[in-house]
C-alpha cells in the first residue's frame, strides 16, 4: 500500500477532530492532514511537522463543490463534522442538513474521486435511549436495542449512519470499492469540552456540584484522547484489514469509570478546583416544573424574551436513565488500546479547566 497518505479531517478544528488531527500529524505514514471546516482556526497548524503538513480550508460540508474541490488528492477521510446540540438552540433542519445531507455529501465526494476509506465519527443518540425511556445496561454492538431516538440530534445521527453503513461496498468512479466503518462515542471529556466548561464555571461560582442523574444510573464517558486515538487506528486498519473493518460500528471505551458518571465529572471539576463540593442531586419533579415554567415564560414573554434553556425533557430523560456499553470490540478487531489512562486523563483535564479564567 502506499504510503505519504493525505488524509481529510472534516470538522478538524473541532473537539474531537482537532485532537484526530495532533495524533495524525505524529504518523509516520501520513504526509498531510488536510483540515476542511466551517470554522477555521489556524492554531492546529502548531501540529505539523517536518513530515507531515496541515492544510486548513474553510468550508461547508452543505457545499458540494467546495467539498469536491478539498478532497481531491485524499487517500482516506475522517468525517466528524456534525451539529452537536442538545439544548434546542439550533433547528432541527439545519442539523439535518448538516448531519444527514453533509454526510451523503462526503460519501458521494469519495465515490466520484475514488476515496476507498471513510471514518465516521457516529454517536450512541443514534442508538437511543428511546422514547419508552428503555435502559441499555452494558451493551455491546451486538446488542438489540430498538425504537424511536428520544434526542432530535440522535434522530439525525442515526439517519447518517445509516448512510455510512449503506455506502459500504459502493463503486467507486476508479471500478474500485468504497469502505466505511463507525467510531461510535457516548459522553465526550477533556481539553477544550465546552459542556464540561460550562459545568465547571457554574460549579465554581457556587461552590458546589449538584447533579441530575439517580446514583444507580450508568453511563459511559471516554476521554478525547482516546476517542481521537481509536479514529486513528480505526482509519489505518481500514486500509490494512478491510475484510476486517469495512462496515464495521465500534462502541469507544477506555479506563474512565462509567459506574455513577456524576462522580466521574465532580472529580474533575474538584481536581481542577478543589473548594468545589459535591451537592445533591437535583429531583426529576423539580426539573420537570423548571422546565414547564421556561415554556410558560417563554410563550407569555415572546419576543421580548428569548434565551434558551441548558436543559429540555428529552436531555431530562436522557440523562435518568442507564445507557452504557462494555465491549472490546476495537481491540479485537484492530488493536485498540487506550493511549491514555484515567490518571493521565484526569491529569490533562483537570490541568486545562484550572487554566480557564
């Protein structure tokens, strides 16, 4: 196979995609990452090496021809561009165009330039919890969980997997075959989260971190790092073992405990800023009259007031019931193993949140 790889990282100057980026730049094998994004920061430029250049373009995945213009001289791409919300700030067809047509874009794109491999950043709201509120206890990929996705962002994500799922061993323009395969994370931690951020500063303003979930709940958190590391291994051995990966979804795990997340987020707020205590948690009858009352408020005081809340019914949900997985699918499959520990994890989170002012 040849080697000096181009590899495109949509949505590269984001979370995840910019610590894919870092860890591509560190490949001997890859000779330029190029970075295709609708909001450019020319600080992941510090990653390149003598090796291995960084290329940033500014673009919309919306954007066919733009999209076509970028990845003409790839070898492999990684697609983690996506509207991420949670909170109903940003309507539900614009994250469908983004999310669902943007991917039909990137996979098109790949079978015109005759792209083999794609790497799709997935998500587990594409796989639930449901609208019945149903639990998911340690599940594995295999596991059946079915029924309609409780978040609007889930219902989007599930759409694009299925593309990515269903463009698997599609022709490309060469007469070749095009591969895919899913990196599927639940929740997302460390250097530059901006949910973790959010949490940390109200948490530090009153000294104190309630939390939503009930303590039996389970849920999985895994840190960027690792997330990022999987992609990378993932894209590799794509290349490598196709028979292997191609169609392939991967569940992210690493050493983080997933047993009572809310502990998990309260040491590293405390790491960050030991004076910070742990509250209570918050009763769900609380939340749900909090979140009525916004409704009310908003429908009464419309358009003179028209922020939006931090937390809505389905993310209520969500977050009181057991979703978490177990699995070591990725290591079966291509050798993964986390890159960083808890304590290295931990370490590097709790070192950036002190830093924020």
């Amino acid at each position: 196979m040849e080697e000096a790889l181009v590899y495109l990282v949509t949505g590269g100057c984001g979370f995840i995609g910019e610590h894919i980026v870092e860890l591509l730049c560190k490949q001997d094998y890859v000779s330029e990452v190029r970075i295709f994004d609708s909001a450019t920061t020319e600080e992941v430029k510090k990653f390149a090496r003598d090796t291995t250049h960084v290329t940033v373009m500014k673009g919309d995945i919306r954007n066919y021809t733009g999209l076509l213009s970028a990845m003409r001289g790839v070898h492999v791409v990684i697609h983690t561009a996506a509207v991420v919300d949670y909170t109903e700030s940003v309507p539900f067809q614009m994250m469908e165009e983004v999310n669902v047509a943007g991917t039909e874009n990137v996979l098109k794109a790949c079978c015109t330039l005759s792209i083999p491999y794609v790497v799709y950043t997935g998500s587990i709201s594409a796989v639930g919890p449901n609208t019945r509120g149903d639990p998911l206890v340690r599940g594995t990929e295999d596991t059946m969980y079915s029924g309609e996705v409780e978040l609007p962002y889930g219902k989007t994500k599930a759409k694009a997997e299925k593309l990515v799922l269903e463009a698997n061993g599609k022709e490309l323009s060469n007469g070749g075959k095009l591969a895919t395969c899913i990196i599927r994370p639940n929740t997302v931690y460390g250097e530059k989260s901006h949910s973790l951020k959010h949490s940390y500063t109200i948490a530090k303003a009153k000294g104190v971190m309630d939390y939503i979930e009930p303590e039996d709940t389970e849920r999985n958190n895994s840190y960027v790092g690792n997330v990022a590391w999987m992609h990378v291994l993932a894209a590799r051995n794509l290349q490598l073992k196709p028979d292997v990966l191609a169609g392939q979804v991967y569940y992210c795990y690493d050493d983080t405990p997933f047993r009572k997340g809310f502990l998990v987020v309260y040491q590293l707020l405390s790491g960050a800023d030991p004076s910070i205590r742990l509250g209570s948690r918050i009763p769900y009858w609380k939340l749900w009259l909090q979140i009525h009352f916004y409704r009310l408020m908003k429908i009464l005081l419309y358009p003179l007031w028209k922020t939006r809340p931090i937390l809505n019914f389905p993310v209520l949900n969500v977050m009181n019931i057991t979703f978490s997985t177990e699995t070591d699918k990725a290591f079966r499959h291509f050798g993964y193993k986390p890159f960083y520990s808890w304590e290295e994890s931990k370490h590097h989170t709790t070192e950036w949140l002190s830093k924020l002012q």
